[in-house]
C-alpha cells in the first residue's frame, strides 16, 4: 500500500509539472514568442551597475559626488540610458493616439523595485521556407544564442543592400515598467520584454552571396564602440540563425583574455559564417 501510495504521488506530480510545462509554451502558431512570467531571478539595477562598473558593456564612470562625504555614485553611460531610451520609444508607440503633441519626446520610465527580471529561454515561432510553423528555442550564453533581425541600419553596421541583422542574445528580461509624461494614463506598472543584445557587423571587404559562391561573413563589433550593445523587442526577432566559427581566421583574443566579462568576449572568434 506505501508503494502505491508513492507511485500516485509520484504521477500526480508529474502530471502537475506537465501541466505548468504545457501553460508556458505557445500554444497557438498566431503567437510570435514566449517568455516565461517567473520572477525569480532578478538583477537589482543599480548593484548590476555598480558591479560592472568597468565592464564596457556596462560603461559605468565613477565621479565624486560629494566633496564634503566623500561619496562616490555611479553614473552610467549607456546601459540604463540605452534601455530607458529603449523601452521609452516603445511606450510612446503605444500611446501615439492619445498624446496631443506626437513630437513631444519628454517622459521617464521608472522600474518597479528597480529591477529586471531574467528569463533563461525564449521560444520564437516562425515560418519555414517551406510555409510551415515551427519553434525556435534560443538560450543565452550557448550555441542557441544568436538571432536575426530585419535590418535598420542603425549605426551603419550594415550595407543597405543586405536585408538582415545578427546579433548575440546577452540577456533575455522582462520589466515592470511605469511611464511618467505626456499621455501617461496611470501609475501601473506594465510588464515589457526585452533583449540585450551584442551586434554583430558585416565583413564588407569580401564579396559574398549566390553570384559568388561564398557565405555571408560577420563579426562582433569592437566592443569599446558605442553601438556595439543595444536592446531588442523580441517582437521584431525573425528567428534564431546558426553562426559558425571561421576557424582558419583564428581568435580574436589570442591571449584568450577579453575586455567584458558581460559579453564574454574572451572565446570571440575573428569572424563568423552566417550558414544558409
């Protein structure tokens, strides 16, 4: 009777899992990705930026803010203000209508706690080549973390002929987000996805494509660059893209040692393959 009894809790169990597996994948082809809505792992803020403050995906500047208390604060200078200016477009998207003045560009987001919250995965549906639905699964900091845009040619990383972007998933986030400005309709704060990303840039010096029988070549921008990070609404992500090492190229660090331990920038090759 205990075995049985141990076996029906066991099933019950699974059963339960299955069920919050199941309430967390897509389950229609209509939607474009899923995020998980756990807020378990989080980044406080101002700790994040303030831990990686010498990080140049962070770009924290130390100043003295205090003569008389000797403070010191942190004063960022593209992280935070990159996604504010981020999320702060999209918001203003979203209120377009109700805003009386469509030029007026004054608002603040402000995070609830003053934290991100971190997903591990993100689930991406698309249409194959073949006009079928299928799935993507990227996870950051594996071979499953690159993604392709539509591309907008935002600081010039690539041609206008070349009609993509790639880039490196750093961080898959979710913030409760509150907007202060004009057309601000309440005080509650709205759950926004977003990705941090790191660019990749076109190697324009080689002639690629059908006509020549090569691939297309990337590589990450230097990382001291201002638009070499950025953030994403994982709206616009087409769908994951598979990048391959051009080995005979070599590393790009050959001490192995990198410059960001965000980006982990230590194993970056030189160049990448993007595979068709």
């Amino acid at each position: 009777m205990a075995q049985i009894e141990r076996r029906e809790a066991r099933l019950r169990k699974i059963r339960r899992l299955t069920r919050i597996q199941n309430e967390t994948v897509p389950k229609t082809p209509q939607e474009h990705h899923h995020i998980g809505i756990s807020q378990n792992q989080y980044k406080h803020i101002r700790t994040f930026l303030r831990e990686h403050s010498g990080d140049p995906a962070v770009k924290v500047r130390e100043i003295n803010a205090s003569a008389t208390h000797n403070l010191i604060s942190f004063v960022p200078k593209n992280f935070l203000p990159k996604l504010e200016q981020h999320l702060l477009a999209r918001i203003r998207a979203t209120i377009h209508e109700n805003s009386s003045d469509q030029n007026d560009t004054r608002g603040q987001v402000l995070f609830r706690h003053d934290r991100i919250y971190q997903h591990k995965l993100m689930r991406i549906n698309y249409t194959t080549y073949d006009v079928r639905r299928c799935q993507d699964v990227v996870h950051e900091f594996t071979p499953h973390c690159n993604i392709m845009v539509l591309e907008h040619d935002e600081g010039g990383r690539y041609p206008s002929t070349h009609p993509y972007g790639y880039a490196k998933i750093l961080g898959i986030y979710h913030a409760n987000a509150m907007y202060v400005g004009p057309g601000m309709v309440d005080y509650q704060p709205r759950r926004m996805e977003f990705l941090w990303v790191r660019w990749y840039r076109r190697v324009e010096a080689v002639r690629t494509g059908w006509d020549f029988h090569k691939l297309d070549r990337v590589q990450f921008s230097p990382v001291g660059e201002e638009d070499a990070f950025g953030f994403i609404d994982p709206s616009d992500v087409l769908r994951s893209c598979h990048l391959i090492p051009a080995f005979s190229k070599g590393k790009a660090h050959v001490d192995g040692k990198g410059l960001s331990v965000c980006a982990q920038d230590s194993s970056d090759w030189a160049a990448y393959y993007v595979m068709r």
